[in-house]
C-alpha cells in the first residue's frame, strides 16, 4: 500500500490516477479503522478503480473538553488494514501537513445546520469538519467520496457542502454497520466497559422502537421521540442527550412522518458520547407501503 503523508503529494497521486483512465474513490477516516470503514472501502474498492483512504484525526473537529488528545490512533494497524482491503492508497497527512500555518483564518461553515442535534450538542464541530473535508475535497480533485450513514447529519451537511461549492466530488452514504447486538461500529466504543457495552445496546433499541411504533401505524413525532426517549433513560448507565424525527431529504425536524423520515438518537454511555439513527419505515396506511429499515 501506498502511504501519502504530505497533503501535496494526494492531488498528484490522484491526477495520474484519472490521467491513466481510471476512477478515483475516496473514504475520509480518523483511522484506528473498525469493519465499517472497512465496508466503505470494500464499496469503494467495487465501484473504483483506485482507492483512497485518509486518517487524520482532525483537531478542528473537537470542543475543548473532548478526546482530541487520547482519540484512539495506530496507523500501523491501520495501514495494514487497508492492504489487506486491497491495496488502497493512504493518505495519513499530520496536524502540520494539514494546516501548515496553524488554525486556519478562513473556515467552511454548515450555514443555517450549524446549530441542529450534532450542531447544537457540539457547537464548532461541522465547521470542523467542513473545514477539512474542503481541503481534502481540494486535494482529491474528481472523485465519489463515501460516507456512513451512522453519522447521517454529517452526511447531510457534506451533501450541501458539495453542492453549494461545487466540488468535482460524488457523495455517496453506504449503510451503518452493526455488531450482532445491533450497535452501531464506532471507534469510541473501545472506551467502554463491559457493564457500558451492554447499556449501549439502548441507543438501537429505542430506534428499534420507534420503527416498530411507526410500522404499527404511528406517525406523531413527538410520540417517537417520547418512546426513543423513555428507553434510553431506563438504562442507568446512560445519560440521554436528545432524540429527533427528521425530514430524511432537508434534515428539518417534523411533527409528523408523511415523507421518508430518520429518527437520531444521542447519549453519553460511560466515557464515550454515542450517536445512532435509523430510516423509518412508512406508516401503515400512507402510501400502503410498510418498508424501512432497523
């Protein structure tokens, strides 16, 4: 595997890629890789010909009272990782590659998101991480860029990034990964203990849920959100920190499912703040489908 670790060598890299006729994909990681950046690399792998895996573990990103400083890192374990998913390109750029004169003065915003759930909960985060992604969208030039949609507010944001800049960049959200429990992959949960392991399983439970709610002919958000609520707030080791019902297309809340919606979840569980979502299905009754996912 090719390993890249200053930012200027990714856009020659990727420019002789397409020179030679072929397509450039692109996973954006904070690394100590887990299976589900593995399957966005593996969704890569089959739709391009040449596949590029960043980690950088990007400090814009984080508030002052997060793990920035102990966010889990071995790039050696990683890059082996990434050989064996076939020989992908790594991009692993440090903090001084990446803003070569310290914080940035100019930032990239999320506009009128900043200050929704993540947004809300995390104030700084998305421009954070719209910061980044636009220079690293700079750098790879013409690419699909795949995202999972375990963090689908994120994935929402970078889709309007993308679209209001222009970027030569397709987006495309691949499915969240679970353990057989149901909860979702991330690298925070090796903070967990093992009693806070088994409290977490309340995140997908109470989408669990809410999908069974709404199958069952329920289409009052705000009964959603008390039944997502109630779940995670019976688990003791969890601390609550707030469950929605959006628009699945603009991410705007909504009091009542009549279009293809997403219910969120957020707690802290222990040390680690975890997040979860699910697709909705429809309601009994509209459009006489039933379909969604859990």
């Amino acid at each position: 595997m090719e390993l890249i670790r200053h930012a200027g060598q990714i856009r020659a890299t990727c420019d002789a890629a397409r020179a030679s006729g072929r397509s450039v994909g692109f996973v954006p990681t904070m690394g100590f890789l887990h299976e589900g950046h593995l399957s966005l690399m593996r969704r890569a792998g089959a739709e391009r010909d040449v596949v590029v895996v960043s980690i950088f573990v990007n400090p814009l990103q984080f508030g002052p009272a997060e793990d920035f400083a102990s966010y889990p890192r071995d790039l050696g374990r990683d890059a082996a990782l990434c050989e064996k998913e076939g020989g992908a390109v790594g991009v692993a750029p440090g903090v001084n590659a990446m803003q070569p004169r310290g914080r940035p003065d100019v930032t990239e915003g999320p506009g009128r998101r900043a200050g929704r759930l993540e947004g809300a909960a995390r104030p700084g985060h998305f421009r954070g991480v719209c910061t980044v992604l636009a220079r690293l969208f700079h750098l790879m030039g013409a690419s699909r860029a795949y995202f999972g949609e375990k963090d689908a507010e994120q994935l929402a944001v970078v889709r309007v990034v993308v679209r209001d800049l222009a970027f030569p960049l397709e987006v495309q959200g691949c499915p969240t990964v679970r353990e057989p429990d149901g909860l979702a992959l991330s690298s925070r949960n090796t903070y967990l203990t093992e009693e806070e392991r088994v409290a977490a399983r309340s995140l997908h439970e109470a989408l669990r849920a809410a999908t069974a709610a709404v199958a069952a002919g329920t289409a009052d958000a705000a009964a959603l959100v008390t039944t997502m609520r109630a779940r995670i707030e019976g688990e003791s080791l969890a601390s609550f920190e707030y469950a929605a019902v959006v628009d699945d297309a603009s991410f705007e809340e909504v009091d009542r499912i009549a279009a293809p919606a997403r219910a969120l979840v957020a707690a802290r569980v222990g040390r680690p703040r975890l997040i979860d979502n699910v697709l909705l299905p429809t309601p009994v009754g509209q459009n006489g489908a039933e379909e969604g996912h859990a």
